[in-house]
C-alpha cells in the first residue's frame, strides 16, 4: 500500500482529506500537535525537524495542506504569513527531494490569486490563465509560494502539481468565514447570548464547494494530474453570498423574527465569477458530488450543537 503523508492533517480540509484516502492509502500526518501514532507533532518550518520526518516516513504522496489562510489575518501577520505559505513550502519539497525524490506533491493555492478584474469573459469563469494579483499579503504569498516551487521543479525535476482552491465549506470550519461566521451569530442569538445581528457586505457571487469534493479532487489530482500544472478547484457554481445567508436565516424562526436581509441586488449588478473547472475534469473526471446548500444545514447544526453544548457547561 502506498503512502500518503498529509501536511496539516488535523486542519479543517485536512481532516476531510485523511478521511478520504484511509482505506487506500497507508496514511500519515504532520501537524503542530497529535493526537495519534499516525500524526507526527511538528513545527514544519524547523528544516531538521521536516527532513527527520520525511526520512522517517518516505512518502509516494504529499499533500500539502499546511500555511496560513485568510487574506484578513494576513494583513495583521504578514511575516508569519510569510513563513507559513513560502518557507514552510519550500522545506517539504526539499526535504522530499533528499529522501524521496520520486514522490509526487499536491501544493494548495487559492482563488485569491485571480485578478477578478481581468476576467476573460462575459459569463465570469476563471480559468487557470486569468492574470494574478498581489493585493494582499496573503496573495503575495501564495503567488509567491507557487513561483519560487516552480524554480525548485526546473532545477531539480520534482513532480509538483498545484492547486487553486475555491472556497469550501463543512463542518469542522472555523469561524472567520462567511458561512461559518453566520451559522454561529444564528446559533449565538437562539441560544439567548445576542439579541439580533447586524449583516457585512452580501453583495457578491462566488464559488462554493463542500470540503469533501475539495478532498475527493485532491485526490484525483494526486493520481492524475499531470506534473507541474495547475488545476482550479470548485464547484463551477456561482452562489449569491446573499442567498447562501438567507437560506440559513430561514432555518431558524427567531433569526427570521430577529434580523432583517438587506435588499437583493438584481443579476444585472454583480458578476456570478466561479472557476472553469474543465481543465480538472478532463485529466481526472472530477464530478462534485454535494450540494452546498445540504452543507450549509450541517454546518449550522454543528454550531447549534456547539451553542448548546456550551450552555449546559455553563449551567
């Protein structure tokens, strides 16, 4: 049985991700902290402490799922931001090419790296040549990640693909994302701790995915990507941020009586920008499988539970 070695495993995708290939693969993990004898606890930036694990374990597959992943924090953590996504990167790759230099390695990019402005066509669809943009510290990093991994690749002939993902959702994500911030004010307020919310800026389109596609393409790619190309990875659906919001509100009675959804736009207002993911499904078949919607009832029963949960310690 091969093995797979998932950087970052015990973070949100990459918790989906081990899911996903146990069963298939002799799975390992590194992480800050571990919770089992598959999981290695260690901070990948030490460059002896990520070549002592990559000798250990001699991975086929890497996955790296590692680094720091919102373009808000970024502003506030710019060098750690820094270290995460580049210097984190660059120590896994080298450390594979000492101990295993056939291994091939999946490195995660972000949506956040298109120039949405520059978008090539009418219907909004990214595809892999929309020009990128540095207008964030989190986006300088990843284009930068992704630039410098690319130079390791022609010096060296390692087997690299890359990745730009496309927001996801599903339980287990933290707050700081759309979904999840409003999933947990709606629990907050049935759980008698707010009395009513007020809304951020709704008034976008973009690209959702449930984290259990996102895995399942990862996986794909893994086995049938080709070396040094670079895959979008989302659904190809463009959600109206204000509609994804107001199914949840309408999942609870009192966020109904509570809160009041700004006016919807018309279509004509805002460009639907979601991903072209031909490139993905012609050299893996990729086929999503979950409906976001379904996913966001999961994540708001999560933080129900959590709301709940939370009540009764303190009762």
């Amino acid at each position: 049985m091969k093995k797979a070695l998932i950087i970052g495993i015990n973070g949100f995708a990459g918790s989906y991700l081990r899911k996903e290939l146990e069963g298939s693969y002799d799975v390992y993990g590194a992480d800050i902290a571990s919770f089992d004898d598959k999981v290695t606890a260690i901070d990948m930036l030490d460059e002896k402490a990520c070549d002592a694990l990559f000798e250990q374990v001699k991975p086929d597959y890497v996955f790296n799922l590692a680094g720091q992943a919102s373009p808000n924090i970024s502003w506030e953590k710019i060098n750690l931001t820094m270290h995460l996504n580049v210097d984190l990167s660059v120590n896994i790759v080298m450390a594979c090419l000492k101990h295993c230099p056939n291994a091939r390695i999946l490195l995660i990019g972000s949506s956040n790296q298109y120039d949405i402005s520059k978008c090539q066509n009418s219907e909004g669809l990214l595809d892999e040549k929309t020009p990128l943009i540095n207008d964030s510290p989190y986006a300088v990093s990843k284009n930068t990640q992704e630039a410098m991994i690319k130079l390791l690749c022609s010096k060296y002939n390692i087997d690299v693909i890359f990745t730009r993902s496309f927001n996801h959702i599903g339980r287990g994500q933290r707050k700081g994302f759309v979904v999840t911030d409003y999933c947990s004010r709606i629990a907050s307020l049935e759980n008698g701790e707010i009395d009513t919310f007020k809304f951020g800026n709704l008034d976008s389109w973009r690209d959702f995915s449930d984290a259990r596609d996102v895995v399942h393409a990862y996986r794909l790619l893994a086995e049938k990507g080709q070396a040094l190309e670079t895959y979008n990875v989302g659904s190809g659906r463009s959600y109206y941020i204000r509609d994804m919001v107001g199914a949840l509100i309408e999942k609870s009675e009192l966020a109904m009586k509570k809160t009041t959804l700004p006016p919807r736009l018309s279509d004509d207002e805002l460009i639907h920008y979601r991903s072209d993911n031909s490139k993905l499904y012609a050299d893996t078949g990729f086929v999503a499988k979950f409906d976001v919607f379904d996913s966001l009832s999961e994540v708001l029963e999560e933080f129900r539970m959590k709301a709940a949960s939370s009540k009764k310690e303190q009762s």
